[in-house]
C-alpha cells in the first residue's frame, strides 16, 4: 500500500503474474524520471521543449527545393517517433533543425512510455572515457552496455568528436552492435558521410536499415542556406528546361521528329527510375543540355542531392577546393562529386585543358564506371559519334561505349539550332 505499485489478479502463466504493475497515481514521476534519463548524458537544457508542435516543418521564406528537404524531413521523424524501427539519419549543415527534430523523437517517445537516451558524441565519450575512474558512479562496461542496448538511441552531432583512435573504435563498436541487431537509433550530423571510417560509413549506407534524410536549408527558422553540393549544382539555372517544357517541331524533316521524340522518351524512362548512364550526343543546339536538366529536375523531386554541372565550372572548383581559404577541402569535395546520388556532367568535352584536368575526370568518370553509380553526359560530336573523345581520352571513350552501363543517344540535326526550330515550332 502506498509504494506506487500493484500485482494484477492474473492467472499463473500470465505475462503479468507476479510482476509489480506502477499506479497510474505515479505514472507522472515515472514519465519525469525517464526524461531525465533521456537528458542525463545530453545536458541539453532546452531538449523537452523541442517538440513537433513547434518546429516549423516549412520554414521561413526558403526556396521550394530548400523547403521540401525539410518538410521530408520532418514527416520522416514522425514516422520514426510514431513507430520507432531501424535508423533515421539526419544530416545537413549547421542551424537545419536535426538537433530538433531528434530531440522531438525523444520527447514524444518518452512521453508515450518509452525510454529513448539522447546523447552528444562528444558528451558521450567524455562520459565513457570518465568512466575508468575508480570514483565514477556508472563503471565504464555498465554504461557502455546501457548504450549498446538502450530500446532508443539518439546520437547528436556524430563527427563533432576528436578524431582518436580510441573514440573511433568505441564509436564502431556501439554502432556496429546496434547494426547487427536492428536496434532503433537517431543519428544527426553535419559532416558527409565520405568522411566517416569506411566500416562505420557502410553502415550510415546501408539503405535496407538507414533512411537518410539530408536538409538543404541553413536555417529552417528563417531564410539562409549553407551546402556545398547545391552551391556547386547549376540545376537552378536549367530549371525551366523539363519534359514538359522539350517541344518536338511539328515540321521538318520527319526522321528528326521521330529522333527526338524516341530520345525524349528514353531519357523520361532514365528519369522515373536512375540506373546506369546516358549519354546525349550531338551538335550544338540539338536539345542534349535541356534532356539532361530535364532528367536531372524530375529526379530532384524525390533526390535532392542531384548535381548538375558543366565540365569547365567542375573543374573551376576543384582547382579552387586547393586554396587556404577554400570552405571545403579538395578531397572532401571531390569525394562529394564522385558520390552523389545522381550526377549530369554536361559539355564533357574531346579536349582537355591540362594533363591535371584529364586526369581528373577519368578518375572521376571510372569511379562512378566501376560503381555503377547513376550518371548524366551531354558531348557535342559533330559526327554523332565518339570519334573525337576516342582519339582524344580513350579511357573514357571505352567507358561511354560500354553498353552494359550506358546509353548512347544520338541526337539528329535538321541543321537549325534547338532555339530556332522550337521558335518555328511554335509559330505554326
């Protein structure tokens, strides 16, 4: 009597025979002790005001695009608070609302009865390494164990930790439990997962486990925006070149018509489902960089990551990634490039400018070959051929040639530029 707990009047067998059921008289103190759980090793001192009634899911005054990553994001964390299952991992730069909405999966967890830990890295491993002292009140093997096993686990700011040996291999080591047994965990960062360690960043990858849900907007409280693949993209600047907006000329020669309407239909087939590489040749004017734009906005809709970009500016940035004053270094920048979920490299040209350059966009182009990673190419060829590239990079000639990857589309010339042949389009 008095202590908060009662036994149920069950029969023997029952899964409640025997076991001490808390009072709905103590289920407040109950709620409050497992919030502070959750806060003990986070020292968030606003973490139970972050809620999903106050986060703004559209932020304020951001571009569509920029406000659709955070709207995904946001209806993801309440998929994943409603039914904790798996890994949800947040990324994006500083000030995006991952914090948030992490420590809004918390609350509303907690506040249903569950008992979720929220944890800073960095926190986390000051808390471990204390630990080994003889005067700590958790020993190092029962905290540990209480991480590897929490029911929730939600790790802020992964990558902010001091690069060590030691923290690395710990953070493996609760990680790569938690992996192998499915266990619910939330992850938030703002570093790409290139730089993590390979065995760790397999498992950010695993998209059987990981949903991962990257926000573009810098700061979802007001205008802003920090992040280096859209800042390289050039994609808003083909934003009206879509399927939509690809007008086949009524006239004309009708071998071209039917050219470009067999074309146009294989690049919205490549479109709705991304895999392997197509390639647009031809002369100038023909349509290549409007297709491959309108490929790369329709997938943008379901990927944000997608970055469209134009050899020479390609290698402008690379060539700039090398200064001091760079904001990102050349090979997480690169790494970048060469990872991205869907890439259009548009204007790849038979002539290099430099031995550096050459060499650069083969290592680039036989990664994204040998990864088989879904890739855009616009090449203005007189002949409709590869003939000039062969002569000029056969590396990467042989790559585009490969048929088990890629898909040449020759586009043919009624000898009028695109521009001139939609303005007669339409006048008729």
């Amino acid at each position: 009597m008095g202590l908060g707990f009662i036994k149920k009047d069950v029969p023997v067998g029952h899964p409640d025979f025997g076991k001490a059921i808390p009072c709905s008289c103590i289920a407040p103190k109950i709620q409050e002790t497992r919030r502070r759980q959750m806060n003990a090793l986070g020292a968030l001192e606003m973490l139970n005001e972050m809620t999903f009634d106050n986060f703004r899911p559209d932020g304020v005054a951001l571009p569509f695009e920029r406000q659709r990553t955070l709207r995904a994001a946001y209806e993801a964390a309440r998929s994943f608070a409603a039914q904790p299952n798996g890994w949800l991992l947040l990324t994006g730069s500083f000030g995006v609302g991952k914090t948030h909405l992490a420590a809004a999966i918390g609350n509303e967890v907690t506040n249903r009865g569950g008992q979720p830990i929220f944890v800073l890295v960095p926190d986390l491993l000051d808390h471990l390494r204390s630990s080994f002292s003889p005067a700590s009140d958790e020993p190092f093997d029962e905290l540990f164990e209480r991480m590897k096993d929490a029911p929730l686990l939600i790790l802020d700011d992964l990558g902010a930790e001091s690069p060590t040996s030691w923290a690395k291999e710990k953070l493996f080591q609760l990680l790569n439990h938690r992996y192998l047994r499915r266990l619910p965990t939330v992850i938030t960062s703002n570093r790409p997962t290139e730089v993590f360690e390979p065995r760790l960043r397999s498992r950010l990858m695993d998209y059987d486990l990981v949903v991962h849900m990257h926000i573009l907007a810098a700061d979802y409280r007001g205008g802003g925006y920090i992040d280096h693949m859209v800042e390289l993209s050039e994609l808003d600047l083909h934003a009206d070149q879509t399927f939509e907006t690809f007008r086949v000329p009524s006239g004309g020669r009708e071998e071209v018509r039917q050219n470009l309407v067999a074309i146009r239909n294989a690049a919205l087939d490549f479109a709705q489902q991304p895999q392997g590489w197509i390639a647009f040749l031809g002369r100038s004017g023909v349509g290549k960089t409007h297709l491959a734009a309108a490929i790369a906005n329709h997938v943008r809709l379901s990927q944000p990551q997608v970055l469209f970009i134009s050899i020479p500016r390609l290698l402008d940035h690379l060539r700039s990634s090398f200064s001091p004053h760079s904001t990102l270094p050349y090979d997480i920048r690169f790494e970048q490039i060469k990872q991205s979920p869907l890439l259009v490299l548009d204007d790849l040209r038979a002539q290099a400018t430099s031995p550096w350059a050459a060499e650069k966009m083969f290592q680039l182009i036989d990664y994204r070959y040998l990864t088989r990673r879904p890739t855009v190419f616009t090449l203005s060829a007189q002949g409709g051929d590869l003939k000039e590239l062969s002569a000029a990079d056969p590396r990467i000639a042989s790559r585009l040639s490969d048929e088990s990857i890629c898909q040449l589309c020759r586009l043919k010339s009624s000898g009028r530029s695109r521009g001139r042949q939609m303005a007669l389009g339409n006048n008729r």
